[in-house]
C-alpha cells in the first residue's frame, strides 16, 4: 500500500476515533446521570464539527507525516499537543455560534481522544515489532549473550536485538552491580545479578558472549569488569565511549571489540567550542608531518571548525595521500592541498611559506623511535632540530600568527638523542617568541595509543604468534593518552598561545608496561604467565625507567582549560643557542655521533645518555664523556 492510501485510511480512522470520543463523552456526562443525551448535543453537525477541526489541526501539526511504525514518547506528546490545540479551536467555535458547552464534556473529550488516538498509533508499532519484525528468522548460529548495565544504553541494544533477530544475538540476561534492580526486567530480559555472580550465570545460561552497555564507565569501572568476564571464560564486547558517540544512541552497528584505551579511562576532552572556531574558522592553516598519526589527527581536529584552507605538508607521499583523500570524502567543501616537502630542505620551506598565506601552523613533523634514533643521531639532529628551525624561522619571517610545534615528555632530563633533539627545538621555539611577532608555542605530552612506533600494535602481533610479550624492564612505566584526545588539546593550547610557552597536557597516571601487557593479553582471550608469556629483556639504548614532563626548574602554571598547564618560562640566550645549533648542524652534517651527544649535552644542560656509543672509542673520548655526564 503507498504512502498516500495509508495516510487517507488514518485520517478515515481518527475521523471516526473523534466522533467515537465525543460519543462516549456525552454518554458518561449525561446519560449515565440523566438516562438521555439533550438533543443539542446529539445533532449531527455537532459530531462532523469536532471530526473536521480535530483532523484538520491534526494534518496541520504533522500527524500524518509520521512513520507510526517507529511511535514514540515524543509522538504522543505531539498528539497530545494537537488535541489540545484543536480543542481550543472548537471552545472558541463554539463560544461564538452558541455561546456555551458543558467544559466536562471538553475535559473528558480530551483525554478520551488522547486514549484512542494515541492507543491507534501503538497498535501501528506493535503490529510491526510483534507481527512483523519478530517473525523474521533468527540466524542460524545466534549467540546467547548476557548485557552488562540495565541502564539506557542497554535499554537500546536489547530492543535493537529483539527486533533484528537475524543479526544473530539472543539476549538471555542482564547484569548490574546495582542489587536493586535484581529480578527487574527490561523488554522481558530480567536482570540476573552483579559480576561475583558472573561465573555461576554464564555456565547456567550457556552464555558465549558479554556485551559491556555501560559509555560513561570509567577505566577502573571497566577494568573489575573485564576481570571478572575472563575469570568466567566469556569473551568481552562493548559499545562506544561517550566521547566516541555522535549522539546518545547506541546502535548494534557500533558494538566493537573492548580496547586497551578503554581500559586507560581517559575522559572526554571539553573543549572551548567558540574560542577554537574564532581561531581556525576562515583562516589557512598548515600542518607538517600531515600523513602522521598526530599530523593526521591534527587535521581532521582542525577541518571540523571550516577553516579558508589546510596544507597538508608531509615526506611520505602515501600517507598523506590517504589523509587528502578522507578529506575528499568527508569534507569536500573545504580547500585541501597537499604539499610534498621534507622540512630539511630550507629552501622548499621558505618557498612553500612564500607563495602562500599562512595563518597558523601545527608543527607535527618529527623522528620520535628513541633507539633507533641513538643509532642515527645525526638524522634526529637535522630533522627534530634543523627541519624545526626551518619551519620556525619560515613562520617568523613570513607573518604567521600562531606557530604550534608538537613535543614529547622525553624532552624532560632526556637520556636519548631522540628526547634531546625536541628539548633543543623546544628552546629554539622559546628563543623565537621574544624576537617575533608570530606566538610560538610547544606542546608536551607522553605516549599516544595507537600511533604509529607504539608499544600495543608490537604486543598484539606477538599475541598472535603465541608469545612471549617482550618488555623491556618490570617496573617501566609511561604516560599515555589516546590520539584523539591528545589532537583535541594540542588544537585546544593554540587558541592559548601568547608566545613562549610550553603547554603541557595532563597525562593522567603512569601506567606500567608489564600490566599494559597483561591487559592486553586478558583482551585477546589469554590468560598472562600461562598461555603467553611475558619476556622482559632490558632497557633499551636511550630507554627511560619512567617519564617526566616538567624538568626541576619549570614547574607549572595553571590554565583556564583543566587539563592544560603552562611551564614556567625561562630565559633563553638567542644567539648562544643559534652559534650552538651551527656547530652541532656540523657534526651532523659530517655523522659525528660522539661530538653531537657532547654538544646536546652542553645545549640542553640537562641531557644525560646512558649508553653514549656502541663502536670503540680512544680512551681520551671515553674520559671527557664521563666528566661530562657527570
């Protein structure tokens, strides 16, 4: 039947549900108490004047618009609204062409059209639900599945499973550690118990599989909760994390498997909407290291609030290739352009800045592999310094307003070339802010979850040989946070940019390795020690026992954003610092590990290598590093 048919047959039955309730209005005012219905109120037009107002109001406040399959709490407010509106209009008829009509009769009218109008419209989703959709046939392998949180999210996918059978879940279940709610059922699945009693449901009910419905659980909410699913041999899904959702639903779609940043709990990044889009909107904004994991981030951070145009600058064509095209489908309105350049090159740099008008630049572009850089120092220093300094100097001379350069923790006290190259560009930033009009500005923070080096995309591989899981140190901790949150703050700190500062990001607590490892191995259905085993093999060259982000002479300052803060200035020697970044561009130039790591000594103050070379060294190099370090 088309949708015109479907529309004339509801008008045809609220037609004869109005005359019904106006009917039965008369009959319990007046029959009931005086044995007859006076014969002004039981004329004919009386009857087609209600049907013709109420039906008209009706189509005017969208009645007919609707998909009543899909009826809602907000539908029937609607249809509450119309009757009320429409009432009034016949009150008003009414008052001018005969001057008066029993107000019980209109208040019981009311709410008996609301009953019947309303209770029509639930019919229409309940033949669909019942009749319609619960006859389709499950699928053939459906799994028995417990739902963890009675709440609204799990309101949600219980319903969605219900009506789609055929995606093959069948809920069996809820749990929920609020005992009140015991026995209690939500779409005729009853809440079983809390997670002690876990074990002893999943082996009554035969249950494969958990679905965790809870978004707003923290990292120590979720973590007793993985806990317990693996103790019963039940593998773990969840649904999104608020942060994660576009609004408040939760649909099947979205079910995934329960990941490592889950498990961290980082909170959703609030951010100061009107501030950022007064920054970006309508302005270019350029962003080196564009086809990286932060880089990346960075961009599609920036594109949400409309700026005129971003360059994408980037070394590797490939990834930058790919970012250009997600732009292309997501935000095609938006000017794009991709410029392959290595920020070493300070000719292509200043060539790029010149033919353009740049307003902000996110400085991502960076060597950051700790050992791999030890074995190279010479690249760390011509790409974390020198590529920095091009990128930098560009900025100042061509007007840029705001430059944003992307640093890491292991610039505090740094024991590697890698850590000690970002300190050495986060001082020549500092130098640059008392000498031009561009705010240039740094942002520190730890590990990032799923980047590209990061410690989890190694873990899983080795869980999927079987093992071992190599650690380098039992006690190694770090700081880590997800690659969304930390693009979302370092967009956030460009909006606070003065000139000068370091902005550092809150980076939560230290997490160990080891049981970044074991959690890890819980999440792909193992169990720690038994079925994978740990291998700890020892810190690596340059390698940190833990991480810091404040050297002992910053200290902090807060920010109006809770989780940004602002290290104490201080004071940088310009043309020292520049004499020094000549010298120590010679030795890399001319592949001097031994007189670049005495040089980063002497720059940063702070730098201390742990293992300085691995090649043999005269005795006279051996002792001057050692008076040196010390």
């Amino acid at each position: 039947m088309d949708t015109k048919s479907k529309r004339v047959i509801l008008v045809i039955t609220d037609s004869i549900l109005v005359i019904a309730s106006l009917f039965i209005s008369l009959f319990i005012t007046f029959y009931l108490d005086r044995g007859q219905i006076p014969a002004q109120y039981s004329e004919y037009s009386l009857f087609f004047t209600f049907a013709v107002i109420k039906v008209t109001t009706f189509y005017f406040m969208g009645l007919y618009n609707r998909i009543w399959r899909y009826a809602s709490v907000d539908d029937l407010v609607n249809i509450f609204k119309s009757i009320i509106a429409s009432s009034f209009i016949i009150i008003t008829y009414i008052y001018f062409l005969q001057g008066r009509f029993p107000r019980s009769v209109m208040a019981l009218d009311m709410f008996i059209t609301f009953f019947l109008v309303g209770f029509s419209r639930l019919v229409l989703r309940w033949r669909y639900e019942y009749l319609y959709m619960r006859k389709r046939p499950p699928a053939e392998t459906a799994k028995t599945i417990f739902i963890y949180g009675a709440g609204d999210a799990g309101e949600m996918i219980i319903r969605e499973m219900l009506k789609h059978p055929e995606l093959g879940y069948k809920p069996v279940g809820i749990i929920d550690d609020d005992r009140d709610k015991k026995g209690m059922k939500i779409h005729n699945i009853p809440v079983l118990g809390d997670r002690r009693a876990l074990m002893e449901l999943a082996c009554d009910y035969s249950v494969s599989e958990i679905i965790i419905a809870i978004p707003s659980a923290t990292g120590s909410e979720m973590k007793p909760i993985i806990d317990a699913c693996a103790e019963a041999k039940i593998s773990v899904k969840t649904v999104p994390g608020v942060y994660e959702l576009i609004d408040e639903n939760v649909y099947l779609s979205q079910i995934r498997d329960v990941k490592i940043e889950d498990l961290l709990g980082r909170e959703q990044v609030d951010l100061n909407i009107h501030e950022i889009k007064n920054h970006i909107q309508g302005k270019s904004i350029l962003i080196t290291g564009a086809g990286g994991s932060i880089g990346s981030q960075i961009v599609r951070e920036v594109i949400k609030f409309k700026p005129e145009k971003i360059y994408l600058v980037g070394r590797g064509e490939h990834s930058v290739y790919l970012v250009n095209n997600e732009l292309n489908l997501d935000y095609p309105g938006i000017l794009h352009e991709v410029i392959i350049a290595d920020i070493q090159d300070r000719a292509k740099i200043d060539d790029i800045f010149s033919k353009r008008r740049i307003d902000v630049v996110f400085h991502a572009a960076a060597y950051k592999h700790v050992p791999l850089m030890e074995s190279h120092a010479d690249e760390a220093v011509k790409n974390n310094i020198l590529g920095t300094k091009n990128v930098a100097d560009a900025a100042a001379k061509y007007k840029v307003s705001t430059f944003v350069m992307i640093s890491t923790d292991k610039a505090v006290n740094p024991t590697s070339v890698m850590g000690a190259t970002k300190r050495v560009a986060e001082m020549y930033i500092q130098s640059k802010a008392h000498e031009s009009s561009t705010k240039f500005v740094a942002v520190r923070f730890g590990n990032v979850l799923g980047s590209r080096g990061s410690v989890i995309p190694l873990f899983k591989k080795q869980i999927e040989a079987g093992g071992p899981v190599t650690v380098t140190h039992p006690e190694i901790t770090r700081y880590f946070m997800t690659i969304p949150e930390a693009a979302k703050l370092v967009v956030q700190a460009s909006v606070m940019a003065k000139g000068g500062e370091i902005f550092i990001l809150d980076m939560g607590n230290p997490v160990k390795i080891a049981d970044l490892a074991r959690d890890l191995i819980r999440l792909s259905g193992f169990e720690p020690d038994s079925d994978i085993k740990i291998k700890y093999t020892g810190l690596r060259p340059g390698e940190k026992l833990y991480e810091e982000l404040l050297t002992a002479e910053e200290g902090t300052m807060r920010t109006v954003h809770k989780k940004i803060f602002i290290a104490k200035k201080q004071e940088i020697n310009a043309a020292l610092l520049e004499k020094e970044i000549s010298a120590i561009e010679r030795f890399a130039r001319d592949n001097n590990p031994f007189q670049i790591k005495k040089k980063l000594i002497q720059i940063t103050g702070s730098y201390k290598p742990e293992i300085l070379e691995r090649r043999k060294k005269s005795r006279d190099e051996k002792e001057t590093i050692v008076k040196l370090v010390k």
